[in-house]
C-alpha cells in the first residue's frame, strides 16, 4: 500500500510529539519530587505539585507533544499515529537512566528496539485514512452501537477502578493507576481525532464549530484530560517512569487501536496480509515492553509512608 502525503505529515508529528512527552516524564517527575519533599506528594492524594515551577515546565513539554499529536490525529488514522507513542518510551527510559538514576540495563534496551521495530512494522503498513467532509460524519460513526457499546464499557471500567480498586490497590499496583489513564485515554484519541478534522475542515473554509457536535467532542477531550493528568501524576510519583512508560504504552495503543477499529473502521480497507502483518507488529511491541518491564521491575519504589496533612 502506497504512503500518502497526510500520513508522512502524521508521521513527523507523531514522532515529534513521542519526543517531546517521552521528555516531559523526567521533567514532571523532578517537580513531583521537588513538591513531595515540603507537601503531600500526589501519590498520597497531594496537589502541592502544582506550586512546583519544574512540574509545571514538565507539563508544558507535555503539552507541546500533545499539539503535535493532536494534529498528527488530523492527519493520519491512529493505528499510524499511536504506537510511533513507542519513541516516547525510549526517551524517557534513556532519561531516567540519566537523570533519575533508575537503571536501564541491556535487555531494556533490546526491548526498546523490539518496540521500535514492531512500530516500523505497523507504520509501513498503516492503512490511507477515508476523506471525511464533516464532523457529522464522525458524530455518524461514534454513535453507531459497536462504538457506544465500547464507550460504556470503559465508563463503568473506570468508575469500578475508582470507587474499589484505588482506595485499595493504588499504592501498591501500578496497572490501576495506568489502567484508568489507559481507559480514559482510548475515548481521549477518538475525540481528538474528531476535534482535529473539525479543525481542518474549518481552515480550508468549512466552518464546523456550527455544529454542536464538535462543541460535544471538546468537551469529552477536556475532561478525559483532566483524569488522565490526575491518575497519570499518582503513577509517576509512586512508581518508576521506566515502568510506567511503556506499560502506559502498551495499555493506552491497544485500547487505542481497538477503539479505532471499531469507530472508524481502519481495517476495512486492508486485505488480510497487511492486518496480519499490523498485529504481529504490535505483538513484537508488546514483547519489548514486557521485556522492558520485567527488567525494570525491580527498581519499583515502594509506596512511601503517609505524609502528614497539610492546607494544600
């Protein structure tokens, strides 16, 4: 299948954006750091993080790398975009090794290539996104019954991790944390996407911030956010960043994907060979971040003991 001129603009955004949010790790967790030491920590349920100048230059990286995927989502269908999120993994690991002295040992680093490699697969093989002339047309697909299905699930996933297992398992298990971020982020990328196209369409003189529908994904991309910030700051100031990366990774692709799949239906224009070949690509990533957890797994910080209140 040929590579059209959208996707290379959605690769190099993807890429750069991988980039920039692989580094914001490091960056945000120095703050988280920083804030722990004279506030509660976030991990403890504190929020003086936010009065940490370095948290917040973490966070504008992040937001650098969130535009340039952002627009990388306008540009190319997400089984393209999503797992080149594999770059991000390497960077922050190679960084925390570094810079937060969390050691990244060989079999880490061949499970970063195994990612690169399962990456290269997918991207080669990505499928040309169909021309889409307005959001109705995305509001078509994300109300179809697969699609609203697969937002109630997730829903009642995440409230059943909040309301049970943080209380209980937060402190302790990583995926609950990571989970959340993971859930909430596959609704977070399909949203985006529509928001993007919207965009689009608007700059080449459709305007379709008319239409209350693209109003109603906004509002989806701001609070499936604003979670993912929240959980993802409890993981990063409890866990290890080279742990949480490419689990967060790994979780966040796969219900990506899985989500694209069934709203936009990216599969449907590909023969059997290059799905195949999409999946064993995504298996090989797969097997370099397990690789790269299980060799990291050791270096987990254990919970830290509780801090006592403060006004913050």
């Amino acid at each position: 299948m040929g590579v059209s001129v959208d996707n290379i603009r959605g690769l190099v955004l993807a890429m750069s954006s991988s980039i920039f949010i692989g580094s914001s790790f490091i960056v945000k967790k120095k703050g988280l750091k920083r804030a722990g030491a004279y506030g509660v920590s976030a991990g403890s349920g504190g929020f003086s993080y936010l009065y940490e100048p370095l948290w917040w230059a973490g966070m504008l990286t992040m937001i650098l790398g969130e535009a340039a995927n952002f627009a990388a989502y306008a540009f190319a269908p997400a089984i393209l975009v999503t797992p080149l999120g594999a770059l991000s993994i390497i960077v922050s690991a190679v960084l925390a090794h570094f810079m937060l002295n969390e050691k990244l040992h060989i079999f880490g680093v061949l499970g970063c290539v195994l990612c690169v490699v399962g990456s290269t697969s997918i991207v080669l093989h990505a499928p040309i996104e169909k021309d889409i002339e307005s959001v109705k047309e995305v509001w078509y697909l994300a109300t179809e019954p697969g699609f609203i299905s697969y937002a109630c699930v997730v829903l009642f996933l995440v409230i059943f991790f909040i309301v049970q297992l943080v209380p209980r398992y937060g402190q302790t298990h990583m995926v609950i944390y990571v989970g959340i971020c993971s859930l909430m982020g596959s609704l977070t990328v399909m949203s985006v996407k529509a928001v993007g196209i919207a965009l689009k369409l608007t700059f080449s003189g459709m305007n379709q911030f008319v239409y209350v529908q693209t109003w109603f994904f906004i509002f989806v991309v701001l609070i499936c956010c604003l979670m993912q910030m929240n959980y993802l700051n409890k993981a990063l100031d409890t866990f290890n960043t080279a742990v949480i990366s490419p689990v967060y990774y790994v979780m966040f692709t796969s219900l990506t994907i899985f989500a694209s799949m069934i709203m936009f239906k990216d599969w449907d224009s590909q023969n059997a060979s290059q799905i195949v070949t999409e999946i064993c690509g995504f298996i090989t990533i797969l097997s370099g971040t397990f690789l790269l957890h299980k060799t990291m797994d050791m270096g987990v910080k254990p919970p830290s003991e509780p801090t006592p209140p403060n006004n913050l």
